[in-house]
C-alpha cells in the first residue's frame, strides 16, 4: 500500500465524505444522528473506490465514489422496500435512488439514466413521481 496513495485517498474521503455521507442517508431513509445503514453503505462504496483508486486517472474520484454508493445502494435496497423514516421514508427505493441523484446531487437525466441503466423518460417519470410523493401532506 502506497503512503501516497493513502494519503491521497485520505485526502479525497476528509473532502468529500460528509457529502457522501449525507447521500447515503438520504438513500437510506435514516435520520443524521441515526445511520447505521447509510455508514455501512458509504464504507462499502469507499472500500470499492479505494480498491480502484490507482486505476482512476482523468476520473474525477467522487464521480466514481458516488457511482459506487448508488450501485451498492440499489444491489442491496431494490429487493426489499421496507418504510423507513427521514426525509425520504415514504418512497420506494429507486425513487430514492433517482431523486437524490437529480436533486441532491445535481446529475443531469442522462446522466442518471445511464448511471442506473433507464431512459432518460423513466427517470424523469419516477423524479416526478417522488417528488409528488415528498410534497403530499401525510407522505412522509
């Protein structure tokens, strides 16, 4: 292991890990002060990043890391839709999943749809969808 490379991977989670974080726990439906989950989520997507991280060259490494969150996210939530509290609670996991993307995170459709493997239609139709779900009184 490379002290370079550890510092530089060091370096990149002291930056960006409370925004990853945060991400993970809105994926995750938890409160801030209560996000089990949404730590073992950001430790297994950084894991993954860190695995990769000589291999990342022109790529910007919280592209990747966020990358990584969605598809570990969407791996182990997608199969089993259990009502959380948050923020968030009321939608379904991929509702999640794409609203934190486009809102939170500020990714264009495209880009979220082939992120995630959809059309740019079928995201902006779940966006939609989840946003009308957040904005109904009694939703969440």
């Amino acid at each position: 292991m490379s002290g370079n490379r550890a510092r530089g991977f060091g370096s990149f989670v002291a930056g960006a890990g409370g925004r990853l974080l945060h991400a993970a726990t809105l994926l995750t439906a938890e409160t801030p002060d209560g996000n089990p989950r949404a730590r073992r989520l950001l430790v297994s997507a950084l894991a993954r990043t860190y695995a990769g991280w000589d291999q990342l060259r022109d790529e910007d490494p919280y592209d990747h890391a966020r990358r990584e969150l969605a598809a570990r996210f969407a791996l182990g939530s997608w199969r089993f839709h259990r009502s959380r509290g948050g923020l968030l609670g009321a939608l379904h996991p991929r509702e999640r999943l794409v609203l934190v993307l486009r809102l939170y995170e500020g990714l264009p459709e495209e880009q979220t749809a082939a992120l995630l493997g959809l059309s740019a239609e079928r995201i902006r139709t779940i966006c939609h969808r989840a946003v009308a779900t957040v904005h109904t009184p009694g939703a969440g």
